[in-house]
C-alpha cells in the first residue's frame, strides 16, 4: 500500500499516469527481493572461467550474457517469470492507487465487487484467477523443466528454433508496448469515477444513455476511501473529466487543489450548494427490520436512530464505516442536525458499539445482512434519481477543472 500511494504521488501528472507500464514496474520493484535471489544463486553456481575463456574468444560482455550466461540459467529465469505472474496476478494493495479507468485489473474489479457486497460474481473471477495461475505454473514449470535437459545433453528435439524464439519475443514486446500505452483507440470517451452504489450507477448509466451519451463514456467504480485518496493526491491531473463523489471529500480536495470547474447550467437544486458540485440523487435515512428475527428475540421496534444505541440491541444491529463509506457521513450528518456534536458523538458510540462485528465498508451491506438474517436492524441510506436533473444535461455531480472537447 505504501509503494501504491508512493507511486501516485510521483507519477501523477506525467506520461506514465494510469498507464499498463507504470503497473509493471510498480509490480517488478514490489516483487523484486525474491527473482534477485533466485538469480544471483543461479548465477553463483556458474563457473567463473566461462567469462574468461568468452572475453579471449573475442566475445563483448553483452554476447557472453546472451549466448553464454542467459542459456545456462534458463531455467531460473522462468522460475523468476512464474513468480511474477503469479503474484502479479493476485496483488491489489499497490495496484488500486495506480490504476486507471482503462487499466484496471481483474484483481482491482474484485475490490469493486467486494464493495457492491457480489461474493457471486468475486468468487467465479477468483476461480479464473487460480485457474489461469496454475496453467501458467504448470506451463513456467514444464520451459524450466526443458531449459535443464536441454543443458543436461537432455533431448534436442526439444530445442526451439531461434527463429520461433525471435518471433515468439516480437510478439510479446508488442502486446507489452499496446498494454503499456494504457489508451483506446477511435473516439475519446468521458472518463466517469463514482464512488455510488451499485443502483444509482445503474440510474446514472441509463440517464446518460437515453439522452444520447451511450458509447461516449467510460464509467469507473472506486471504493470510497480510494476515490477520495486520488482525488486528493492527483488532484488536476486526475484522469477523470466527471466525478461523483461525496460532497465531505469534494469540498476538501477543492479547497486543497482548486480542481473542480464552476457547472455552466442551473440544477433546479432545492438547497444551495457551491457553484461547482449539484446534488444528482436525494438520500432518505432508512432503519430496515427482519421481523422475523425481531419477533425470535424479542426486540422493540425502534422509533428513531437514537434508539439502536440501546444496549437491548447488541449484535443485532448493523451500520456502515466512517472511514470507508459515505452512507455513515449521511448518518453522521442527520444525527449532529438532531442532537448536537456532543450528542451525535454520543449516539453513534453507542451504535457502533451494538453493531460490533456488522459495520460495513458498503452502503448496501447492512441492507443485505438484514435481508439475510444475520442481524436484525439496519441502519441505511435509501437512494433515487434527483427528479429535477435538466434534460440532456449530463447525470453527474463535479466537473473537473480540465477542458475537455463536446
């Protein structure tokens, strides 16, 4: 995580921003300690004299790497290859930070679906990933394998040409130039980040499409503490041209980057906001019940928020994190407008106290362990479409302050 944000922090704002590129190289530096070791024992094996006895032949340095070093230690270096794959496959820490609406990787949709509580659809990619990881061991394993017959007189009819072996590393020097260009090609897209429930993007994606915006965007998830770290740390040079977010983090990466541009239409807004952000969804407070599991344990039916700090209802209760959800910033709010700081403070200890292991990183997830009787009460956020959106006005809530072309 630390070398992630270390990465953003460095590369924000130059070509290698969001790019395939800057993933492998964050990748090779996060692996590198062990491939070193693998080689520089695979190399301490060797016999000194083989350098020698090139550099009298004739041979320069870069010749006795290739055609002297680099065979005898084959092997190791697909091991080194199998490693990487392999823990490049699964890593998500560092990877989150840097990658981009385009480059995201499979590991980094599983945090997305993890937010959206979809353990369906994390455990079928997760199942792909083992699946293609030990297809990749087994086929590393099996060039390693030949790599030491080879070397060991083992059978020649094994050898490679080195014509197929050139065209084989043309091929994958051009996949790795398109995958570190980090772009699509033909019409430039909207680049939409949102931190929203799975529902309201759903809403936002079928507004922009039926008002002649379909193919014309390119719509990216982050967790909440993810999006409002980049747009924080990136600031301007953020890749998003569109932003949904919480207004807590918006107005704190405005105030420290000066990033967002002023909307250049009226929102028909019910309450003032400042002059670059409008609301596109209204949040109701919600307290959903499992009467099933009410009537089982005898709980009262609470009357309010303030009641779910009663001790009565420990263990049955479930809320959403401070720290990674804006659904709770929603509930922070309504509870300070009610009671106060000092009283908020107060009723919201006693909450997360009830709810103990069942605070959630997702606005949905009390709403789905309530459904599926784990806990009792649920404390979430009920959302709908903002009905007084302009007609063929983009559905989105901050406009970066970066021009971009109609």
């Amino acid at each position: 995580m630390v070398l992630g944000l270390a990465f953003l922090f460095s590369f924000s704002g130059t070509p290698l921003q969001n790019t395939f590129f800057l993933i492998i190289i964050c990748n090779v530096v996060h692996f590198f300690s062990t491939p070193y070791l693998m080689m520089k024992n695979s190399l301490a094996k060797m016999n000194a004299s083989w350098e020698n006895t090139a550099m009298l032949m004739g041979d320069s340095w870069l010749k006795t790497i290739v055609r002297v070093v680099t065979p005898n230690a084959m092997s190791t270096v697909m091991e080194v290859f199998s490693y990487y794959f392999v823990n490049a496959m699964v890593t998500i820490s560092a990877v989150i930070f840097i990658a981009g609406a385009r480059t995201m990787v499979i590991t980094t949709k599983i945090k997305e679906l993890q937010y959206y509580n979809k353990y369906n659809e994390i455990f079928v990619l997760s199942l792909f990933i083992l699946l293609t990881n030990c297809a990749a061991k087994y086929a590393f394993g099996r060039l390693a394998e030949r790599s030491r017959e080879k070397i060991n007189g083992g059978n020649k009819k094994m050898r490679v040409s080195k014509r197929m072996r050139a065209a084989g590393l043309a091929g994958l020097l051009a996949a790795v130039c398109v995958m570190a260009s980090g772009c699509s090609g033909g019409e430039k897209q909207v680049v939409i980040y949102s931190n929203a429930d799975d529902e309201a993007v759903t809403a936002m994606k079928n507004a922009l499409d039926n008002n002649g915006y379909k193919d014309k965007y390119i719509f990216q998830n982050f967790g909440t503490s993810e999006l409002g770290g980049k747009l924080l740390a990136e600031g301007t040079d953020i890749e998003a041209d569109l932003v949904t977010m919480s207004t807590f983090y918006v107005e704190s990466a405005q105030e420290q980057n000066d990033m967002f541009l002023d909307l250049t239409f009226d929102p028909h807004a019910l309450a003032e906001y400042p002059s670059y952000c409008t609301p596109i969804t209204a949040q109701e407070g919600a307290i959903i019940l499992n009467t099933q599991m009410m009537a089982d344990n005898n709980l009262p039916t609470p009357a309010s928020i303030k009641d779910l700090a009663d001790p009565v209802y420990a263990g049955m209760v479930s809320v959403t994190d401070v720290i990674s959800s804006s659904t709770a910033w929603l509930l922070i709010q309504a509870l300070i407008s009610e009671y106060g700081e000092d009283g908020a403070k107060e009723v919201l200890s006693g909450i997360y106290e009830n709810a103990g292991p069942h605070i959630e990183e997702s606005g949905t997830g009390p709403l789905k362990k309530c459904r599926a009787g784990e806990v009792a009460v649920a404390s979430d956020c009920a959302t709908r479409r903002w009905p007084t959106r302009p007609r063929g006005c983009p559905s989105t809530t901050w406009i970066l302050r970066r021009e971009i072309s109609p």
